[in-house]
C-alpha cells in the first residue's frame, strides 16, 4: 500500500516545491496517527525522507539565487543573477 501511495505522488525529483511538501504532510499525519503497520511505516519514513531531501534542495536553491541578488547604491534590486552561472 505504501508503494501504491508513492506512485500516487509521482517521483520526488519531478514534483513542485509545494506538491513535495503536501505529499511529506500527508506522510507525517499518517506515521503520526500510529494506525500504520510497522512495513509500511518503514516504507513511509523512506519516501518522507526523499521528499525532505526535495524540498531541502529547493529552498537551497532559492536561497542561493536571492543571495545572488544585485544591489545599487542605495541598496535597491537591479538585477539577479541565475543561479548557477558563473
């Protein structure tokens, strides 16, 4: 049933922020809730863990490309630079 639940969600690498961070949610109420046999809450934790990971590399990547943000003299947003381009 776990696995019928991940292949619901899709693969972690193609979802959105927000979608990976529903479908972890949806993970964590359930292991919460203690109605879950042990495998499949095994299995849950394994898929929680690779949505955690998703969304941790989305926020470092944004945060990375708000660092990246370019400033004018008085402090002003005149630009942004890709992330990844130099």
């Amino acid at each position: 049933m776990a696995e019928e639940s991940m292949m619901q969600q899709g693969d972690p690498s193609q979802m959105s922020f927000e979608d990976a961070l529903r479908a972890l949610e949806s993970i964590v109420r359930r292991l919460e809730s203690g109605d879950v046999p042990l495998d499949e809450s095994i299995s849950l934790y394994s898929q929680g863990e690779e949505l955690r990971k998703r969304c941790m590399e989305r926020l470092q990547a944004a945060e990375a490309r708000i660092a990246k943000l370019t400033l004018d003299a008085g402090g002003g947003v005149t630009g942004a630079t890709p992330f990844g381009a130099d």
